[in-house]
C-alpha cells in the first residue's frame, strides 16, 4: 500500500506541474536511450554458471518545462533484458524501470550537459524454461534514480550524446525467499539520441 501512495503520489504531482508547464510556453526533450544495465551480484551465481548481472537495456526519456524554468520534469521508460542456461535451464532475467523526477540542463555553445534524479519504480522478473514447462517470478519496488550526462546540439532540433544513470530499488521475488531482497536497479551508461522543441 505504501509503494502504491508513493507511486500515485508522484503521478499526480507530474501531470499537476506539466499542466503548468504547458500553459507557459512549453519546452521540452525526447530522446531513445540505447545502452546496458549492470546489475548487482543479485543476479548471477558463479557457482552455477548463471550470470543475468549485465543486460542490454533501451528507453525512452522525457523533459519538459515552461520557459524560464530553473529545471525541468523528467519522466523515463527503460527496459533490459539477458538470458543465461544452466545445467539444461533456460533462465531470463529482466527489468523495467519508471524513474520519475526532475533533470537540469546547461547551455555551454554546442554543448548540453544536464544531470537528474527522483523516484524509480522497478520491476524485476526471472523465468526459468526447461523440456517444455516454465516458472516466474517478479516484484516491484520503489527507490531512487540519478543520472548525468551531456547532448550535443546537430541542427536545430536533433540531439546526439550519452548518459550515465544508477538507480536503486529492492524487490523480493519468490525465488529469493521469504527474507531475501534482490537489488533491482543498477548502474546504466548508453547513448542518446534526442530531439528538442522550444528551445
């Protein structure tokens, strides 16, 4: 119940400032991410040959705010995704991620760095697949997201650049156990390719 009152919380707070934003000269940035996600060692077990820690992941990321804003609202969707077998078992982890939050951007001539942070909300699966029959297990979680990086301006309107990202969020599937919590978020570094309006 607390995980649902942060998320709706912060959902509500979003669409309440981007109503601002649009009704003062709206700008704005959406941009795909392409990149991986390195997990903790949550996700991998040596021992076993499993190893799900480092996976490829891509998003979609959204700013906006209204002229003269000292920082804009940040909405991002990202997704990762790996496979591993072990002794005959087909298992796939994943992940997707709703970070939530604010982002600031600086001008310096052709050159856009910017750095963010907020809520995430992660949800974290593992499938095991074998001869037929298959098994999952998932949970949500709510913790924190900050990132940083720079875009480069090509044209008018089109971004090229790259970020780094490291969220954190806690999820107990029931694989784990009925005590053991799995780190869902994780370090992120990928490419950006944007495109800008308003500005």
């Amino acid at each position: 119940m607390k995980r649902r009152a942060v998320v709706w919380g912060a959902l509500v707070l979003a669409a309440a400032t981007c109503a601002g934003a649009w009704a003062a000269e709206p700008q704005g940035d959406f941009s795909l991410l392409l990149g991986e996600k390195a997990l903790s060692g949550d996700w991998k077990e040596p021992s076993l040959g499993i190893d799900l820690s480092r996976q490829p992941e891509v998003g979609v990321s959204f700013s906006w705010s209204g002229r003269g804003w000292p920082v804009a609202l940040a909405a991002d969707l990202l997704a990762s995704r790996d496979t591993s077998t072990a002794m005959g078992v087909k298992l796939e982890g994943s992940t997707v991620e709703l970070d939530l939050g604010v982002r600031k951007y600086w001008q310096r001539g052709n050159a856009r760095p910017f750095v963010g942070g907020g809520v995430a909300v992660v949800r974290g699966e593992i499938k095991a697949s074998a001869f037929g029959f298959s098994a999952s297990s998932d949970d949500t979680g709510v913790g924190g997201w900050l990132d940083a990086g720079v875009l480069w301006r090509l044209g008018s309107r089109i971004d090229l650049g790259f970020e780094g990202r490291y969220s954190q969020a806690r999820i107990r599937p029931e694989s784990s156990g009925p005590t053991s919590d799995v780190e869902a978020g994780g370090w992120h570094l990928g490419l950006v390719v944007g495109y800008a309006w308003g500005k």
